[in-house]
C-alpha cells in the first residue's frame, strides 16, 4: 500500500514508525512531516487547505490510504473532500469532527443520549453567559466553542475570574471560536485519556494513557500541549474502562449514527473520574499528541491493519493487543515554550540516546546545514518503556541524560502519580 501521512508531530513522528514495521506498506509519503519522519517517508509540501491539491497528489502517486494526524483538517472537512474523489481516508467526516470543533456540539449530544458530564450552559450572548455565571457561583468553566489550539478553557475559581473569561471570549480572544461559550460545571477526580479505533459503528478500545499539561514539575505554570505522557493509566481499571464503554462511548457512536453522523477514525475521551464515575471533559477526534507516541510504543498489532479496518467498516472482527509493559514519554522543549520558543539551536547526540525500547519522536525539528536544530516549541518526545511506568521513567530519563541539547528543557516528574502509586501499593 502507499499512504500519506499528514502532520508534522511527534504523533505523527510515532505514527509513521509503526506504519513503516507493517508488511503492508509499499511506499509512506508525509507532508509536510519533519526529520524524523523523514527516516521512513518521502517528504512531500502540499498545501493542506487545498483540498483537491491533495487529491491530485493522491491519485499521482497511487495513494491507497491517507491518515490525518492533527485536528485541524478534518474539522475542515478533508475526509469528506478526499472521499469524494475516491481516495480512502483515515478519519472523521466534518460532520462528525465536530465533537472536537464544537465543545457546545458534544454537550448537546450528552444532554440528548444521557452522556455523563459537566452540567453546562450554552450561549451566544455575554449577558446571558454572565447571569448563568452569577447564578451558579464558582468555581466554574468557561470554554470558548470552537477550535482554540487548547487554549480556550478558563478554570475560574471565582465569580470575578469567570466573567473575566466571558468578556475576553466575546472579545474577541479566540476569534470566531469565542463567537459563542460553554459554561459548565467544575469536576474534581482524577484525569484519564481513553482512545477508541472506530468504524462508524464499532468502537475498539485503543489503550489509555494520562498526560501532564503544565509545564513546570508539580503539575504547576501555565498550560502546554502537553509536557509528557504514559501508558497505560492506572485509575482506567478494567471496570472503569469497561463503564465508560457502555456510559459514554456506545452512547456516542449510536448517538452520531442516529445524527447521521457516524463517527470513524479515533475518539479521544479526556475524562475525569469521579466519585460518581467516568465523566466525559471533552472529544478529540484524533490522536493525542504526546499520548499516540506511548500507545505506538504499546501496540503489538499491525496499525495499517487496523487502520484499514476501521476505514472498510471491519473493526466488528478486530482486536488490538498490548504490551504489558508501560510506556512513558518525556517532551523536551525549547527554551520560552509555551511563550515564543527560542528556534534553531543544536541537537546532538540522538543516535546514542537511542536503545532498543527507547525511541525519540521527533516533534519540532529541522535540518540546518546539516546539523539538527530545533524548530518549534515541543521539539523531542524521548519515549522508553519497562516492566513499570517507574522502569520506563527511569529509562526515558536515562536517554534524555545521553542528549547533547543545553538549549532545551523538560520535566523531571513525568508519571509522578504513577510512579507514586507503584511505590505505595495503592
Ligand atoms: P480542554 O481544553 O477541554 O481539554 O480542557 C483543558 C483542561 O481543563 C482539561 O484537561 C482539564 O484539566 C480542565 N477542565 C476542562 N473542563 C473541566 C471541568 N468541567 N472541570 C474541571 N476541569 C476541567
Ligand atoms: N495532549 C493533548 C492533546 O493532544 O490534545
């Protein structure tokens, strides 16, 4: 098979690695991918907003299937686009990207089929918002609709912070995403990320994982894409995973199916488990980036099989199975990440970090004269995995002390509940 890849992530980066161990695979294309990526695809510049350019390519090079990486394209519809013209594609419709486009679609989507989560508000107006605001009190969470690169959510601990949030979104902040807001409910539990391989009908449990989204040790500064991440999470027990199958993913898929919307590519669910039980935060329609990079690592089966599956509406008959082993991925960053990365600094020393059981995802690079530099904010995802999430800390730790980069930073606590977790027994 050919494939093309689109995206540029250490997501990306660890999905072109398994795509490239499949049998399957004739030729792997990615745009516009990035150096890492570039050891196992030929690096193509396509304009990813001119949908038919892509197409054209596609039909050019033969192109059996197109996996899209981020969530951007898709909740511009190229999916539909690419469908069209008869290329197979790996990844939600428009229609049913916008559980992650539109925080207010999936809400009402909750509402409508008995989805556990948030209580919430909708609103398109700002003195609306505010008395659904000064009416419940705070704490309280204000999240612009629409795509806001994760940066549209306000955790307001006080009234006063709230309708802060409110006039900034109606402001303007985020754009159109802010055009109208989601007030809801603050949860208090413990966060999980559970996946699911879908085909419009069949949801496959794809493994779970729990990152770390600020930047600083202690879960403590400002928000990031996220800083590091691993698999599996300890709180997703068998019984969890299994109530959130059954309470929020199967009535999702039915949901989406009844909307005419069905939903196939992968489901993210960031949720927060309760007292009460799994309550859904919110939907991506993709991978998590740097959650894909610990499940790749995890995965035993054959990914363009199970891609293919899931597109040809076949997962009913498909299993994917998983190491026992844990995974654990560290981001380094460049220096001023989340702010404005400090860009073009050089990286030696990967190869030796480098081990069997430890990959470095490449997420933010380039090549400059030769040498590796960085080229963005998040710029290296070292990823090891071992017999605990402490063994694969410990391993992922090792590697990054073997990297020769005094321009980049990183945590040092990555898996830290975990971690503690396996120390005490609980
Ligand atoms: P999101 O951009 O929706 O992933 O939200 C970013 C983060 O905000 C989540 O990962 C949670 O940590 C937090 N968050 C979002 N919604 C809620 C909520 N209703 N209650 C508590 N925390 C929330
Ligand atoms: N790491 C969170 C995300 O990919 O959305």
């Amino acid at each position: 098979m050919n494939v093309l890849l689109l995206g540029s992530g250490g997501r990306e980066h660890a999905l072109a690695w398994k795509i490239a161990a499949s049998p399957l695979l004739t030729k792997l294309y990615a745009s516009p991918g990035n150096p890492g990526i570039g050891r196992f695809a030929e690096l193509v510049k396509l304009d990813v907003a001119d949908h038919s350019a892509v197409a054209a390519f596609c039909q050019e090079k033969k192109i059996d299937l197109v996996v899209v990486g981020p969530e951007g394209p898709l909740v511009a519809g190229i999916a539909d686009d690419l469908r069209a013209w008869g290329i197979r594609v790996f990844g939600p419709s428009k229609a049913a990207a916008r559980l992650e486009g539109s925080k207010g679609f999936t809400k009402d989507l909750c509402a409508k089929f008995n989805i556990p989560t948030a209580a919430y508000g909708r609103f398109g107006d700002l003195a609306a918002a505010k008395a659904y605001v000064e009416k419940t009190g705070a704490p309280i969470v204000i999240k612009a609709d629409g795509l806001a690169a994760g940066k549209g959510v306000t955790i307001a601990m006080t009234q006063h912070e709230a309708l802060a949030a409110l006039d900034a979104c109606f402001d303007g902040a985020f754009g159109p995403a802010g055009a109208e807001v989601v007030v809801e409910e603050y949860l208090t539990g413990e966060e999980a990320s559970f996946f699911c391989l879908c085909d419009g009908a069949t949801a496959l449990p794809f493994g779970t994982a729990q990152d770390h989204k600020r930047v600083g040790d202690g879960d403590t500064g400002p928000n990031t894409g996220g800083m590091g991440a691993y698999s599996p999470a300890p709180v997703m027990t068998p019984e969890m995973s299994e109530r959130t199958m059954r309470e929020i993913i199967e009535p999702t898929m039915r949901g989406m199916a009844n909307l005419g919307a069905p939903f196939a590519g992968i489901l993210f669910a960031g949720l927060m488990i309760t007292d009460q039980g799994p309550k859904l935060i919110e939907y991506n329609t993709r991978f998590g980036d740097p959650e894909c990079q610990v499940l790749m690592m995890r995965l035993k089966d054959d990914l363009l099989v199970l891609l293919n599956a899931a597109v040809d509406g076949q997962l009913a008959h498909m299993s994917a199975r998983w190491s026992d082993e844990a995974a654990l991925t560290v981001v380094m960053a460049a220096r001023g990440y989340p702010g404005t990365p400090e860009k073009g600094s050089v990286i030696r020393g990967l190869d030796e970090a480098a081990s069997d059981g430890t990959e470095i995802f490449h997420a933010g690079t380039a090549i400059n004269g030769g040498a590796l530099v960085a080229n963005g904010g998040r710029v290296l995802n070292v990823t090891a995995t071992g017999a605990t999430v402490g063994e694969a800390q410990k391993n992922a730790y090792a590697a990054i002390d073997r990297i020769d980069w005094p321009q980049g930073f990183f945590r040092r606590d990555i898996g830290w509940r975990a971690v503690e977790r396996e120390q005490t027994g609980r």
